[in-house]
C-alpha cells in the first residue's frame, strides 16, 4: 500500500473547554484543503500521528485531537465533565477555533459512535461520514463485549479477563471491573487497568500483533477509566439513540467500512445502520477484524479518502 509521509503538524493548539479539561489539538497537510476531523476510539485511546497516513496532505486540512481525559489532554483519565454532550461541544469548540464551518468526519469504534451522534446534532455542519467498525453503543453491543458474545469467541483471552473478577460476582463483569479500575487500591486499579486494555487489544485484528496489543497497553489507564465510566452509563444516550435518530442525517453521505470478523463491533451493528441510512454505503472487509491497522481495512479506508476529494 502506498500511505502517505508522516510528517510534523502545521499547527498545535491546546483550548479549554471547561475549568478542568484542556483539548490537545494537532493539524495536518493542507491548511486550505478539504477540512477534515478525525475521531479516535475507546473513549479514551487518544490519537497518534501515524494515523495521517492515510490522508493526502495536498488535498486534506486534518485535523486530530485527543478527546478529553486522554493522549495529550489534560487531565490525563479525567471522567468528571466527560460525556458524549461534552465531546460533541469540544467538536464545535475545536472547529469554531479553527474558523472551520463545514468539514468531512471520520470515526472508528468509538469514534463512529461521537461521529454519528455529532452529525444528529449538528447535520448542517457535516459535509461526509466516514466510519469504520461501527459501534451503536445499544445495550446489547456493550454486553456482547463485557459479558456474553465476544467470550465465546476468544475463551482463553477472557478467562484472563475475568482471572481477577470474584467468581461469586461474575453476573455483571463491566460493574465489577469498573469498580476495581476505579478502586482507591492503586495495584488493584492499575491491573484491572492492564488486563481490561489486554482484553480489548487481543480481541481488535484477526490474526493479533504485538503492535496492536502494545498500543492499548500505551494508553491502558486512560481507556480503562473512560471507557469503564462510559460504558457503565450506557454512553450518555438513550437505547437505540442512533437509530432512532437517523432521519436527520439522510441527506449526508456516508461510507462505512467494517471487518467481516469484527469481534469487538460485530459488524451486525454496521448492517443495522446501513438498513435504515440509504446514503450509505458499506463495505465489508472479508479478511479482517476490528483495528484501523488491519490491511484490508487499511487499503479501503486509503482508497476511500483517495476518491472522496478530487
């Protein structure tokens, strides 16, 4: 594959969005290009600059940011003041920043999650969506993961999982480790840290690499705590909000990749999505899981931004 140079940012901001959070704001390729946001995953997995190699940067104004408590903004692992209606404000607060009114968005995991609840928000504001391993945050797809599903998959990943869960508690695995994570034993926290990342980071590819395992590793205290406090409060949406939503972002395109074998969003949840928005488009990755980083996801989402603007 032919990715594009990984090069230093044109611009570093950092704004703040309330009295205690501070937003780590990075720009990349063409300040007059096609405006272009990127929402990372988790929450709580923050951003990188290898993930612009994806984008040329003749064409595209990249713009990539950590959401709050996580990567380079302050506080690190911070959940006060940390919903989806706050990261749905940092967005405009960050295009606002910049003077950029309209712009493309592109989320995975996660990511598409914040970008299709922004686009309800805020439709006349989002040019295109581009989302990849779509994540519907309904209750069942955060049980899938947590609870039941994602365990028969991978029993041996999950039996480490649960290792440190009290077998008598085992009923609701998300209270529990949600409770350790945030547990004022800093060894326990820490553990529950590691092993909620290790998780998630063995689950992510179908044929799993040490890469990607290290990368969840790099920012386990920041996604176990956000995740875990997102997770526990259902995402701050109502059940099925996406869905049910959908009608104020017919008239946006949008094009969804997904791994045939996603185990961390099974792509069910990208077919859901794609039945009820007629200006989608989904392409299903028949070789791959749920990471950015897996190659045939990688050569679609390259393709994909290669065309969007000539």
């Amino acid at each position: 594959m032919n990715f594009y140079n990984i090069n230093k940012p044109f611009g570093v901001h950092r704004i703040k969005v309330s009295d205690i959070h501070e937003i780590y704001i990075e720009e990349y390729g063409n300040k007059k290009g096609a405006p272009l946001i990127f929402l990372h995953g988790g929450p709580g997995a923050g951003t990188s600059p290898i993930y612009q190699k994806y984008f040329n940067p003749e064409k595209y104004h990249l713009i990539m940011f950590d959401q709050r408590g996580c990567g380079k903004s302050k506080p690190y692992g911070e959940v006060s003041q940390n919903s989806t209606d706050h990261l749905i404000a940092d967005i405009n607060a960050i295009s606002d920043y910049l003077s950029i009114e309209k712009f493309h968005i592109y989320g995975g995991s996660w990511g598409s999650t914040l970008a299709l609840l922004y686009a309800e928000s805020y439709p006349d504001r989002v040019i295109s969506l581009v989302l990849r391993g779509v994540f519907l945050c309904r209750k069942n797809d955060i049980q899938w993961f947590y609870q039941y599903g994602a365990s028969e998959i991978y029993p041996t990943y999950w039996a480490d999982y649960i290792s440190i869960v009290d077998k008598a508690k085992t009923d609701n695995i998300l209270s529990e480790y949600h409770k350790m994570i945030f547990s004022d034993d800093e060894k326990l926290a820490n553990k529950a840290c590691k092993e909620w990342s290790l998780w998630e980071g063995r689950s992510s590819c179908l044929y799993h690499t040490r890469e990607v395992v290290s990368a969840f590793d790099d920012c386990s205290v920041s996604l176990a705590r956000i995740e875990s406090h997102f997770f526990i409060n259902d995402c701050f949406i109502e059940e099925n909000q996406i869905i049910k939503n959908i009608d104020k972002i017919l008239d946006i395109p949008c094009t969804i990749v997904h791994g045939q074998y996603d185990i961390v969003c099974p792509i069910r949840q990208a077919y859901d999505l794609n039945q009820v928005y007629p200006k989608s488009r989904l392409i299903i990755a028949e070789d791959a899981g749920h990471s950015l980083l897996e190659p045939t996801i990688s050569k679609e989402i390259l393709s994909i931004f290669d065309e969007l603007v000539i």
